[in-house]
C-alpha cells in the first residue's frame, strides 16, 4: 500500500526492485504519461502511461492475517528467519 503522493492509499502488486536506488516498482500505481516519437516511416507517434518506481520508504506490506498496512519485524526459531507482522504478530510470506 502506498503511504505518501498522489496514489495515496492505493494498493498493488510489486513487479521489481531495485535495491541499490532503494526504489520498487508496483503494477499500474504512480503512472505517468509519455509521449513516444514514430519509430517507422509512416508510423504515428503515440502518448503512452507508464509506470515509475517508487522509494520503498513510502510503501508499507499488508498483513495477510489482519489485513492491515504494517511495519514488517524479524523473529528467529531455532535456525530460520521469518517476517512478523508488527500489528497482529502474524507471520508474513
């Protein structure tokens, strides 16, 4: 779910990410119009909506057992790692 900018409370799937410019990029969220020039003889230059990444500081997960935007903690059992839920304590996937 996104917290901050114009598609504020908006939810989507993330399709990429690009950690070394801290930046996700969510499926048909935050688009943006582009105008693209003929490419052949002959062929009509278009304006096309295109989606842009994100900073990751602005999104939170949705718990699937609360169904809530949360912040995401770590609880270590035995030897594995699993994401926790921060309102409800649910594991997340």
């Amino acid at each position: 779910m996104i917290m901050k900018g114009k598609d504020r409370g908006k939810s989507g799937k993330i399709t990429s990410v690009n950690p070394e410019k801290s930046r996700v990029l969510i499926h048909g969220l935050n688009q943006v119009k582009k105008s693209v020039r003929p490419q052949k003889q002959g062929e009509k230059g278009q304006i096309i909506s295109i989606s842009l990444p994100i900073s990751w500081n602005n999104i939170k997960v949705i718990c699937p057992s609360c169904a809530k935007p949360s912040r995401i903690g770590y609880s270590i059992t035995g030897d594995k790692k699993t994401r926790v839920c921060k309102k409800c304590k649910g594991t997340l996937s």
